[in-house]
C-alpha cells in the first residue's frame, strides 16, 4: 500500500477552522471521522508538529497529512469465525487471533475483523456508509489492535454504544492489560515510559518517539524472567499507533518477533532452538490479556481476561526448558 501525502498551505479565508474539518474539506474521498483517527494517530503535521482535532488554524499554517490508510468505500460482511467472550444487546468483546487486521484498508478488502462482526451482528454495510442501525465507518470498532497483537478488544452495536465506548477510551476510563515478551533483562522490576510518539519522518510505516509528538504512557512489570529474555505485564494508558512496541523499543528491550522494531535481535538470539522457536511463531510475541470498563448503558463493570494463545505459550515452555 502506498502512502498518500498531501502538503497544504492554509489561506486567510480558512483561519479559524478546525484542522478536521479544514481537511474533510480538502481531502476527497476520506470521512471526517476516518480523518479525525488519522490526526489523533499522530500522522497530520501542523507546522512541523502534530496537532489535535480542534486546533484552530491559522493563516500560514503548513500541514502535513500522511494518509497511509486508504479509505474503503465498500466492504462485504464475510461469514468469518468469532471467538465470542461476551456479548449482550449492546457490545461483544472478542478474541481476536494474531494475523487478522481489524479494518479493511487498500490491498486488505476483507477477512478482517471488521467484515466479520458485520455478519456476525447482521449490520448492514450500503453504499457509502452504514445504516443508523450499524456505527458509521467502522462497523462499531472502538480501539485497535496491530495485525499480529491477539487478544481482547471490545465491538459496539449500535451508534449510541459505540460513542459512549469511544468517549471512555477518550477519557482513560478504559483498562488495559498486555502481556510482552521482550528482550534483555530489565534492571528494574517495574518502570514507566513518558514518551510522545509520532510518525518516522525517514520510515513512513513506522512510529518513533519524538519530542513532538502525542502524549503517551506506559507502565511494565516483570512477570518472569528468562536468561536475556523478561516476560512484561504491561498496561498502556493511551492508545498511540505501535505504542507498546515503539516504547519497549525505546529502552533497549524490544518485543521477541518485532521485526519492524528490534533492530534484527531476533536475529542475534544465540540458542538455536530458542532462535528456531521465535522465527516458526510469524508473529510478534504481544497479547491483550485483560480489559476492563463499565457498561455504557447499566454501568455494570465489566472485567475480562484472555489467556495466552498456544503459540506465545509454547514459546514460553521452550524457554524455561
């Protein structure tokens, strides 16, 4: 997939608006909303900086959007197997397999998570967006996980869900729990990183730490330690493209199977059959063990818990053998 850039110089007549709505103006074929995610994932530049959803322009202004999800106009729900943890009237929480993208995107049409929760609650998916009774854009889809990152995540039913969910993740009222192998041997037992992330200006694909980038935060824990390996607890209190990856990263201690992070330590591992082990996963060694937030509708708190699929498991048993 190729990245769309788009370099724009605002005029007089436009100081004064948003940044969303300056570029739903600007940018065909992208809703407000789909650029609203865009702007809060750090990938819109506003004079050399990311900027929020609400910043007013000024005239002068250079904006630098990096548009690397091409919208889709169109997709089809697919009859698509759904690890069903809980489900009410209202929302699902699902455990989603590593290896299956959350939303349709250019060169992704289907077999994504979106396809399959349109089927699985019977949404219908018109041309060009969602009926009332289905969220708009994103088929009830509140947060995201990587491709490669198995676990929780939560599915809205309905618009009235889907915003009051949004809002809670907005607002830091949602917990969020991942288990990381990573390597290196952490001095500490427990540590906080307080990094913004933002787009690499050089690695388009990528996410970097910079100093202007967005507020983010993330807390690990050891759970277990291996001989140049640790196993993390980690709970994110943003929700950053890459965050957890680009932050361990950030302090020498890389996720086992990031290849876009790790800088080839995988690579380096020296024990063959651990080496073996962490090259036959295909995936990067990140989970979703718990979730965490209350109803938007009954207020009921609701707790979740997913334990390790059988590959990240068996890497563990390889290790301590």
């Amino acid at each position: 997939m190729g990245d769309i850039q788009q370099d724009l110089t605002v005029g007089a007549e436009n100081a004064g608006d948003r940044l969303d709505a300056f570029l739903a103006d600007r940018i065909e074929g992208y809703s407000r909303s789909r650029l609203q995610r865009i702007i809060e994932d750090g990938d819109v530049l506003v004079n050399g900086k990311a900027a929020k959803v609400s910043y007013k322009l000024r005239e002068g202004d250079e904006i630098d959007a990096d548009l690397t999800e091409e919208p889709v106009a169109r997709f089809e729900p697919a009859d698509i197997p759904l690890e069903i943890v809980f489900e009410d009237a209202d929302l699902a929480v699902i455990n989603k397999p590593a290896g299956m993208v959350v939303h349709p995107g250019a060169g992704v049409p289907t077999g994504t998570l979106a396809n399959a929760i349109a089927w699985h609650f019977k949404f219908d998916v018109p041309e060009p967006a969602l009926s009332k009774a289905a969220p708009k854009d994103r088929v009830g889809i509140v947060h995201r996980l990587d491709k490669d990152t198995s676990g929780l995540i939560v599915v809205a039913k309905d618009l009235e869900t889907q915003e009051a969910l949004s809002a809670a993740f907005r607002e830091r009222k949602v917990h969020k729990s991942y288990i990381a192998l990573v390597h290196g041997d952490p001095r500490e037992n427990a540590g906080t990183i307080d990094r913004p992330i933002t787009r690499d200006r050089w690695h388009r694909t990528k996410m970097t730490v910079a100093a202007n980038g967005r507020e983010a935060w993330t807390h690990w824990k050891v759970r277990e330690r291996f001989e140049k390996f640790a196993l993390l607890d980690v709970e994110i209190k943003t929700g950053r493209t890459h965050q957890i990856r680009v932050h361990l990263a950030s302090i020498n201690h890389p996720v086992v199977g990031d290849a876009t992070y790790n800088e080839g330590r995988d690579n380096s591992i020296a024990n063959i059959e651990i080496k073996k082990a962490v090259k036959d996963l295909g995936r990067f060694f990140l989970h979703s063990a718990r979730l965490a937030f209350d109803h938007p509708k009954t207020g009921e708190h609701l707790f979740f818990t997913s334990e390790l699929p059988q590959e990240l498991a068996q890497l563990l048993k390889t290790l301590r053998s």
